[in-house]
C-alpha cells in the first residue's frame, strides 16, 4: 500500500479534489490522508465520502508546540509548518510503514509507483526543482522542492522527519534569508546530515512550470511521454505541479504566472487538469453554494464569450489568460 497524505483549506479544496481524482485514476493501490484545515474544507470533504481517502479535521491534529507557534504564522505559512507534523502525525496515528506527502496542486498522469519503487529501499525521497537556466533558484528557494517527499516508518525516516518538524517550529516563514526558505531550504541540508537519502533521477517526477522549457511532450497509447531536449531522454510524466495556476475569474485560468509555457504544454499537460478542476468545482457546488472553493485573483473582468487565449496588460506586463471553454473542447 502506498500511503499519501495533503493538507488543504476550503480555497483550495477544488485542488486537492482534483489531485485525488488524478490518484484514483492512475495509482493501483493507494490512501490518501487529506488535512482539512478548516471547517467548511472538513464538512464537504467527509460528505463527498471519497472511498480511498481519510480526513483529519485541524482539531485532532494540532498539538501544544503547533498551537504555540500559530499566532506567529500567517495561514500559509502555517500550512508550510505543518508539512512535517501531518507526515509524522500520519506514520503514528495509522501505523503506515510509509508515507509520502504531496502538495495539493500536484495531478497525476501516472501510477507515482515507479518512483518510490526507484529508490531501492531508501528512506527518505526527495525530488529536485531540476531548473531551466533562466528560472535558476536554487541558493535562495531551495534544491529540492517539497512537493514530494517520501518517509519510511524506519529509525532513519523518523529521524530526519523528526528534525525536519523541530526546524520548521522554530522557523518557517514566507521571506528567503541564508540558508532558510519556508519549510524547503532545509531539504538543502539532509543528503550531508543523514544518511538513507534519495534524491530522485525519473524526470517524469517534478515537471513543473520552472523546468517545463526543457522537455517537449506528446502523447502515446494513452501515456504522457516527455523528451528532454538535451539528452533526448524519452520517460512516461507521473506528475506535474501546477504551481502558479491561478483563477483569473470562475471561468478562466491563468496558467503559470510568468513561465513560459508552448501550446504543446497548454494541450497535453494542462487541458486534463482543467478539466478535473472543473469537474471537481462542481461536485463541490453540488454539496454547498456558499463555499468559495478556489482563489481568484484581482483582476480586471475578462469577456468570457472568447474561447480561447487573452493577452491583456496587468500589473506591467502582458499576461495570458484561457477561458474555460478551451480546455473543456
């Protein structure tokens, strides 16, 4: 069994629906632990009654030295300090021999098997941000990106878990200093700190908008399959983390802030994901109206009579937005 666990809030929650349904689409054998971080998330979570997930309301899982610090976090923040806590909280309370969190925005396209299966007994899996040149973060924001990352219930998952929780307590905020960004510069640290540490090699591990440039797509009998550009390394894409994607209004997207994105990667990567949000929009629709079950960004009104792409000039610079109904073609 291969035993995940999320946390989200309510404005996020068609995300975290979306990446179940991508988990129940492709994974064999799965459950998912999902942290409900607010009432509203909970209540329509635990009503949509999802056969392979459990869900954890924020009151049974916060604990005297969460509670402590949370008046000095602001709610993100929050979210990124408990990362570590939900892991081990989950390893403990369920008995798991493993447990690999994943960020909310992560669909999948694969069965993620292959890449726990890579590790060849490795306690801990880390992946890469893998960067294009001109994204390059990797002093200030971080290796390694916590989308991601695999315990085993051993004496050396826990330890690193363990020291990961106590670091993130006593420092885990949203600004870049020496050494520190949020919960993941620290991940800088573990494969000199500890030992059993893997850092993963599949590349279809980790596409994201930072290093999507690198990779041309296409689809075959049925598969996602991606080729690096440099090496012409063809491998099957497991996940893709759809950082940046913003709601521009409830019916058009914004798909990856200010990375540059082709109309392959809009097609094969993008349109499936949309098309779960949509889906998932409604299923929470069906079950409360008053829920706002994803942020939307403040800007000016789009005309959602056009299909396709929008160009307009926001914020000092030209912004690409895509109305619903091209990905739902």
């Amino acid at each position: 069994m291969n035993n995940f666990c999320t946390l989200f809030n309510s404005l996020y929650l068609s995300r975290g629906l979306a990446m179940y349904r991508s988990l129940e689409k492709c994974a064999r054998n799965f459950h998912l632990y999902i942290f409900a971080f607010d009432d509203e998330c909970y209540s329509i979570l635990t009503r949509l009654q999802l056969a392979k997930a459990t869900i954890i309301p924020l009151s049974d899982f916060e604990d005297e030295q969460l509670f402590a610090i949370k008046p000095t976090r602001t709610a993100g923040e929050y979210c990124w300090t408990c990362t570590p806590s939900i892991i081990l909280y989950s390893i403990r309370k369920f008995g798991l021999s493993n447990c690999t969190y994943l960020d909310a925005d992560l669909f999948f396209y694969a069965d993620p098997i292959v890449l726990i299966e890579e590790a060849k007994g490795a306690s801990v899996i880390i992946t890469p941000h893998r960067y294009t040149p001109m994204y390059e973060d990797s002093e200030s924001g971080g290796t390694y990106c916590v989308q991601f990352v695999y315990f085993k219930n051993s004496a050396e998952g826990i330890a690193v878990l363990e020291w990961w929780r106590a670091a993130c307590i006593e420092w885990c905020y949203n600004r870049r200093e020496p050494g520190r960004f949020g919960d993941q510069k620290y991940l800088d640290l573990w494969t000199t700190m500890f030992t059993g540490i893997h850092v993963l090699e599949h590349l279809g591990g980790g596409v994201a908008p930072w290093n999507v440039q690198q990779y041309d797509f296409e689809r075959k009998i049925g598969q996602i399959w991606g080729k690096e550009l440099a090496s012409q390394q063809l491998f099957p894409v497991i996940f893709y983390h759809f950082h940046a994607l913003k709601y521009a209004d409830k019916n058009s997207f914004i798909p990856a802030g200010t990375y540059v994105m082709t109309d392959n990667d809009i097609e094969l990567l993008y349109k499936p994901y949309i098309r779960t949000l949509v889906s998932a929009g409604r299923e929470i629709k069906s079950l409360s109206n008053t829920v706002v079950s994803h942020e939307i960004k403040e800007i000016p009104r789009i005309r959602t009579s056009l299909r396709r792409m929008f160009k307009l000039y926001v914020f000092g610079k030209f912004r690409e937005y895509y109305h619903q109904s091209y990905f739902l073609r």
